[in-house]
C-alpha cells in the first residue's frame, strides 16, 4: 500500500468531518431562495434558529433586492379585487372574513398588515406563507391601523390609533397602542398629548410612522417614532 | 523605494501547502489574500499555509491568477473561468471554500458560496446533512414540528426535489 496516498486519504476524510464555519453557512444560506430557506430549518437546531435571526433576515432581503424578479408593492393598497393569491390564500387559512373593498391592506418591508373592521389586524409574510392575527382589539371606522419597521432594533411594530369623539368639528382624544411582533404578547397602551381631527393613513420611513392629521382648516403631519416608543408623538409640521 | 530602472523586477513569493510543497507566485497576485497580505506586511517571504493541502492549492493559485490579471477587455473570459472553476465536487468546493475563508480571497468565497446555493437549493434536508457532515440534533418530534410550521415549502412542487447527495 502507497502509504503517502494513503496518509492523504486519511487526512481527507478528517477533513470532511470538519465543519463549515459560520460566516460560511450564513453566506451561502443568504443566497437561496425563501422556500429552500424554509426547508432547510429541518437540518438542525442550528439552522432551525439561524434562518429566523433577525439579522440573517435583513441580509438575505437586502440580497434579495438585487436579485432579478423582484416585484416591487406600493405601501398602500385598496382591496378592490383581491390581487395576491397568496394573500387569498392565507388570509382564508386563518379564521377571518374574505378580503373586501372595505379593507386596508399596508406592506412594509416585507410584510403585509390588513385591517378589517371588527376584528384585529392581521399580520402576513408572503414569502413564507406565515400569517397571524394580533390580540383582540377593536376596530371601528374611527380606528387607524398602521404597521411600521424599526431598521436599527430589526423589529416590526403596530401603531394602532382610536380616536374617541368623532364628531368632525371638534378636536378628538386619541388613545394609543403599540404592538411590537415577536415580543409583545399584548397591546401596549400609550398615553398620548396630542388631540387629532381625523387620523388618515400613516407611511413608515426609517422606523418612523408618519399620518396625516386632516381637517378642513389645517392640515399637518404627525410623527411616531418606533424607537423612542413610549409614545413621543409631535406635530412635524403645518401647511 | 523609488526605483530608476526600466527592468521590471517582480517580487516574488513562495506558498508552502500542508504537506510542505512550495509554490513561487508574484506578491502582487497573491495578495489578493487578505492573510497573506498581512504576512507579506510583516516582512514573509516563505509563506507556509499548514491548513490548505497542495491540490487546493495549486487551484487557488489558479484562480488568483487569473483573477490578477483582470482588465476591462477580459471580464467574459474571467466569467467563463469562474463558471469552470466552480465545476466541482462538494467535496473539492468544501476544501476550496475553507481554504478561501482561511486566506481570506473575499471574491472567490463569493464566488463558492454562489456556487453552493445554486446547487443546494433544490436538495432534500437528509442530502444537505450528507453533503456537509451535519448531525440531526433534532428530536423526531421536534424535526415533525419544524416541517408542520412550513409544510408548503417541503410539499409544493416535492417532485423537483434532489435526493443525491453529489
């Protein structure tokens, strides 16, 4: 026997016991596609928890963006006829009404946030079919429902904004509650000083939300910061 | 070291594999290698790579030098090279892989780290534990649990999975 090949061999075989590092199996792992990536937390408790860590999610989506084939979605969308087939499908999955034209649908770095009058919000992840109601809460017209992304924490939180007497002449207390996804097993109130007209439909800009506080005579735009969270909320601006 | 002479005098180099082969390459094509850029700082010439064995490097050598000599003309050929580069078994890719990662080449561990996933993606849970030496530390409960959760991803479009684990 050639006992230098055979030295090798050995060497070899060691060597294929040898695991890939991490860096490495984040890095190939940030370069598949979503559906293997949901595979793959079959593998073990190590890839199980590696492909829902939070920064492995915001590299492998900022990937994703230079990827061809990406679709971009608007932030706002009226459910005229519901588009996403996807969306049809997870939304019936789960025990909720069928989409109407009636709703709201919000999408906010990858995931989509619906409201629905009279029943909670409902939170869904298109690319990994996963789709969740949030806590009993009560959603009536007078109700604003908006989901916004924290970029530096890497979390998602809800504002949800009630405003109380709606009456459209007279200045309205609003009460406020945050939920943040993945921490929160409920809503948190926050305590608000400021008075709104009428809330309209907020847009999440670098983990802040902002909404248009709209009256007859006035309107201006009302900031809530993600970060800060215990509810700082201040008037950004008149026009 | 300011230098009047027209005569190009290349600084040379020489790697020394794990089975204490040596290899001459240019300075200037090797420190492509963040670690033997470092090694190079500190005034090496003998460089002895105790964990890349001489088949892996001879190919990194390959590969480092035909990525030095890069210009605008020849981008279509050095993509073609890396097409062929990547040609190879896991086996080979997974000892080129650590060797990258250890001689730190950012761009040829880009390069292997692509070539992973486009030939994983398609590939069964069990092939992936083959390929790279992974126990299942799960229980069978807690593995069915895991599948439950994203059911769609291992049931939609099962026929196209690859069970092979080469």
């Amino acid at each position: 026997m050639n006992t230098a090949a055979f030295s090798k061999r050995k060497m070899r075989s060691w060597r294929k016991s040898l695991s890939i590092p991490y860096e490495i199996t984040f890095h190939i792992l940030s370069h598949l596609p979503v559906k293997s990536l949901m595979r793959f937390k079959c593998i073990s408790q190590f890839h199980n928890s590696l492909v829902s860590d939070k920064d492995f999610v915001n590299k492998h989506q900022s990937l994703s963006m230079t990827r061809p084939g990406r679709i971009k979605l608007t932030n706002k969308l009226k459910m005229v006829n519901p588009p996403f087939f996807i969306l049809s499908i997870l939304i019936n999955s789960i025990d909720h009404n069928p989409i109407t034209s009636n709703d709201f649908l919000e999408f906010v770095n990858g995931l989509f946030c619906l409201s629905t009058l009279h029943q909670p919000p409902v939170i869904c992840n298109p690319s990994t079919r996963e789709i969740t109601s949030l806590p009993n809460i009560h959603v009536d017209r007078y109700s604003q429902c908006s989901l916004g992304y924290e970029p530096e924490e890497k979390i998602y939180k809800v504002l949800f904004v009630q405003l109380e007497n709606t009456r459209i002449y007279s200045e309205t207390y609003a009460r406020n509650w945050v939920f943040t996804l993945g921490v929160d097993k409920s809503w948190k109130n926050i305590d608000n000083v400021l008075h709104f007209r009428r809330l309209k439909e907020g847009v999440c800009i670098n983990g802040v939300i902002y909404m248009l506080n709209d009256y007859i005579w006035e309107k201006t735009v009302v900031e809530f910061d993600l970060k800060v969270h215990m509810g700082y909320q201040k008037i950004y601006m008149r026009f | 070291m300011a230098s009047s002479s027209k005569t190009e005098q290349k600084k040379m180099l020489i790697l020394k594999s794990s089975e204490e082969e040596e290899f001459e390459i240019e300075e200037s094509i090797a420190v492509q290698s963040g670690t033997i850029k470092n090694m190079v700082e500190d005034d090496f010439t003998l460089i002895p790579l105790p964990n890349v064995d001489t088949e892996t490097l001879i190919k990194i050598i390959k590969y480092m030098k035909k990525h030095g000599e890069k210009t605008k003309s020849n981008e279509k050929d050095i993509e073609e090279f890396d097409k062929e580069f990547v040609k190879k078994s896991f086996t080979e890719l997974k000892e080129l892989v650590l060797a990258a990662n250890y001689l730190h080449i950012t761009s040829l561990i880009d390069l292997l780290c692509q070539a992973f996933a486009d030939r994983i993606k398609n590939k069964s849970v069990k092939a992936i534990r083959e390929i790279f030496g992974i126990p299942n530390d799960f229980t069978p409960e807690e593995e069915a649990e895991v599948y439950e959760q994203h059911k769609w991803a291992h049931e939609e479009g099962k026929e196209h999975i690859d069970h092979s684990a080469y």
